[in-house]
C-alpha cells in the first residue's frame, strides 16, 4: 500500500469576474477666473476611455504672487481611495493646510464631485483670496 502525498484540496473558482485594469489617461487644466488673469482653478484628473473620472488629484483655486502660482484652497480624493475633501493654506509663509470634510457636498460620482468643485471655487473664489491675503498680511491691488 503506497502512502499519501497530499491531501485534496478543492478548487474554489471566484464568484465574480475579476475586474480588467483600465487604461487612465490624464486631463488637465487651467481656467482663468478673471479678464486679469490673476486668478485660475487648475484641475488634474484620471479618467478613462469613456471620459468617466476615475481620480480626483487636485483641482485648486490659484493666485498669482510676484510671478508665482500659489494655490489657495484645494479640492482631492487621495488617489481615488478616500473621501472628497478640501485643504485650506493659511498663509503664504506657512505650507501647513487645513484638510477638511465641512462645508463639502458629498456624492457617489466622481463628474458631480468635479463640478461642485470648480463651481464652489467660481462663487466664492473672491471670499477665499480675501481671507489668505489678509491672514498673509499682503495686499496684491
């Protein structure tokens, strides 16, 4: 009588067809928010084949100081894995940011989450650029 070598193990097939990796491409921009260009929202975005937004990376509200952009308040998804959320800068002599969920309107789909985005800076983009130079001590006009 021979011995046994292995025990049998069955074969557990998965339930669900694994999900094909998708082919994402960059799109990225910037949008002057005034005729004096001083003002922009740059975007960078994930997207897919469809044009479907798979990764929030920045979309930003910037100013223009002695020849330098310098981003103010920022929107991101940490890479498509976390939840929509905001940074707020403070000063432009400190890097440290504020990340906050508040005032943020919350969604399932990455589209609407871009556009409340780029609409909350165009509405308030005067309010945020008024409060940053104010707390930086700076008076750009």
């Amino acid at each position: 009588m021979g011995k046994k070598i292995g025990k049998h193990i069955p074969k557990i097939l998965p339930l669900k067809k694994p999900l094909q990796k998708e082919n994402l491409k960059t799109w990225s921009g910037d949008v002057p928010l005034n005729i004096a260009k001083y003002d922009r929202i740059s975007f960078s975005v994930l997207i897919n084949e469809k044009r479907n937004i798979r990764k929030i990376e920045n979309i930003s509200y910037d100013i223009l100081i002695e020849n330098e952009w310098v981003w103010i308040i920022r929107f991101d998804d940490h890479g498509g894995v976390g939840l929509f959320h905001k940074h707020t800068k403070i000063t432009l002599n400190d890097e440290r940011d504020i990340e906050s969920y508040e005032g943020v309107k919350k969604s399932k789909s990455k589209r609407k989450q871009f556009n409340w985005a780029f609409k909350d800076i165009k509405r308030n983009y005067l309010i945020y650029r008024s409060k940053f130079l104010k707390n930086s001590g700076l008076d750009l006009y």
